[in-house]
C-alpha cells in the first residue's frame, strides 16, 4: 500500500496519466456529442484507427503534423458521414451500423497501412509532437510536469472540454444539438432540420474521435500497427454513460481511468512475480464496467436517444 502512495505522489505518474487520459478525452467528447443529438456511434473503435493510420501515414509521407491531425479528422468525419447516412437519414440500427463501420474503418485501415508499405516488416516511425513546455507554469513542482510540460495535442484536449461545454450549454447551437436527442419534435416544430443538426454532430464527433486516434500515433508513440487503439474505443462509449452525458463528469472518468492505467504499469513493476501481471492489466477495465454500472443506475440518458427521426411522426 504504501508503494501506491509513493506511485501516487510521484510527477511521472501524473504526466503518464494526463498523456493516457488525452486520447480518451478527444473519443468521449466526440462519442458524447454523437449521442447528445440521439444518434448512438459504436464506429468509434474504427474511426480511431483510422485516425491513427491516416495521420501517421500523412506524416511518414511527409506531411507536416498539424496537416496530419486535419486529415485524420476530414477523414473521421467522412466516416461520421457515412454513418448518419445510414442512421439519420434512412434510419436504420445505430448498433448494428456502428459495429458495421468499425469493422469496415479498421479493416481499411490495416489494408491501405499494407498496401502503401508493403514490404515493411517492423512498423516505421515518424517525429511526433514533442513536448512543449509553458514557461514558469512547468517549473512547479509535480503539476508543472503533469499539466504544463505535454504536447500540443494534449493542451487540445484539455481545452475542447470547456469549449465543448459552452457550445452545448450555452450557444443556440448546442440547444438545437441537446434538443435533438431529448426532443425532435419540438426542433422541428421550430423549423429547424433535425435531421441536418443530427447529421452535422455526428460529423463533428467523428472528427474528435480520429483526432483522438491521431494522438496515440503522433504524440505518444511514433508508429502506428495492428490493434495499437486496444478497445479505447469501447471504453469511451462507457465514459459518456459515466458521465451521464455531461462533459466535466467525463473528464473526470477519463482521468479515473487513465490514472488506473498508468498506476498498473508501475504496480506490476513494484509487486514483482507476486500478483500475476493479468490482473494488473484487467484492472481499469475492470473498474471501469464497475463505474458505469453505478452511474448508469442514475443516469439521465436524452429521451430521442437511438430513435429515428422521421418527419411527421412524434418520438
């Protein structure tokens, strides 16, 4: 016990978590506004392999960074396209849909990776973001490693928080978003396209997820290969119902979970050949099917959530 109090007090632990938590924030945030508008995406896990593809392979070909994030979302958001097509617009299965695109998302993404390098044996590797320190802020000690001494894409992530926050909460926009999952009807009766305002969050969220992909190849590693996104996907689906839908709720279970991932690997390091290292690596997912069975008890879900939306017709 005492070795987890020292992990815990540790800044190397603190950075690990804000480096883990920042994929997780750009999937729930993306995951979040999908489901805010009453459309259900379980592409995820495929939108951010594709993202983590589309902007390393941007890189490698000599793209530039930022140019990479850009095309990993324009390409997140195709997917999003490409599933409201289906949802929104014809209304079919948002489940079956979504397991439908990430099938298909993660397939090509493996494909296009083979076909452009297809005599490579290991994965490449490409010049990620570095770490880009805020002065006097990354001087202090413990929290000036972990919040002020990260990528740029990591500063992103924290920022889309509250700005995800304003425009859902306090923007016309974000009405029509919110509105569109509770109450169609009522959107509509307004003489607002619903089915546009659903398209568009889709869209947008789509981008976030890529995004989030993106990050995992283009600053946390360098390289992208086969099965590297790991189910973050999933658990980004399980944040959003943490969260009850509510963007600060979902930082805070993004940063439960990535706090339990980084406290794994430094606890299979200090418990030794003691515990086996399959429990350590269970361990957040575990905890994080706990925490959404808890809160999904409580959770206010949008009422339009998962129902087509057809003109004329009442929710």
């Amino acid at each position: 016990m005492s070795d987890i109090f020292e992990i815990l007090l540790t800044a190397g632990f603190w950075a690990a978590t804000i480096r883990i938590v920042s994929p997780l924030i750009f999937g729930t945030l993306g995951e979040l506004i999908c489901e805010r508008a009453g459309v259900l995406n379980l592409g995820i896990e495929g939108i951010m392999t594709v993202g983590a593809m589309s902007g390393w392979m941007w890189v490698y070909q000599g793209g530039g960074l930022w140019g990479g994030v850009l095309f990993a979302a324009c390409l997140g958001a195709l997917f999003g396209l490409l599933h409201a097509g289906f949802t929104v617009h014809l209304g079919l299965s948002q489940h079956v849909t979504g397991i439908g695109i990430t099938l298909f998302a993660s397939a090509l993404s493996y494909f296009v990776s083979r076909m452009l390098l297809p005599s490579a044996t290991t994965p490449p590797k490409i010049e990620p973001f570095q770490e880009l320190p805020i002065p006097v802020l990354s001087d202090l000690p413990i929290i000036g490693e972990a919040l002020f001494s990260q990528s740029p894409l990591t500063y992103l992530a924290i920022l889309a928080v509250p700005v995800t926050w304003y425009v859902l909460y306090r923007t016309p926009l974000g009405l029509a978003v919110r509105m569109a999952g509770e109450n169609p009807v009522a959107v509509e009766a307004q003489g607002i396209n619903v089915l546009a305002v659903r398209t568009g969050a889709v869209a947008v969220g789509s981008a976030l997820m890529a995004i989030g992909g993106a990050f995992i190849t283009m600053s946390w590693f360098d390289a992208f290969y086969f099965g590297m996104i790991n189910g973050r996907g999933w658990i980004c689906v399980a944040l959003v119902i943490f969260a009850s839908w509510r963007p600060g709720k979902a930082l805070v279970g993004a940063l439960l979970f990535a706090g339990l991932e980084a406290l794994q690997v430094r606890a299979q390091q200090s418990a030794g050949a003691f515990i086996p290292y399959q429990f350590f690596l269970a361990l957040p997912y575990v905890m994080s099917i706990l925490a959404m069975v808890v809160m999904a008890r409580k959770a206010k879900y949008p009422h339009a959530l998962l129902v087509p939306f057809r003109r004329g017709e009442r929710v």
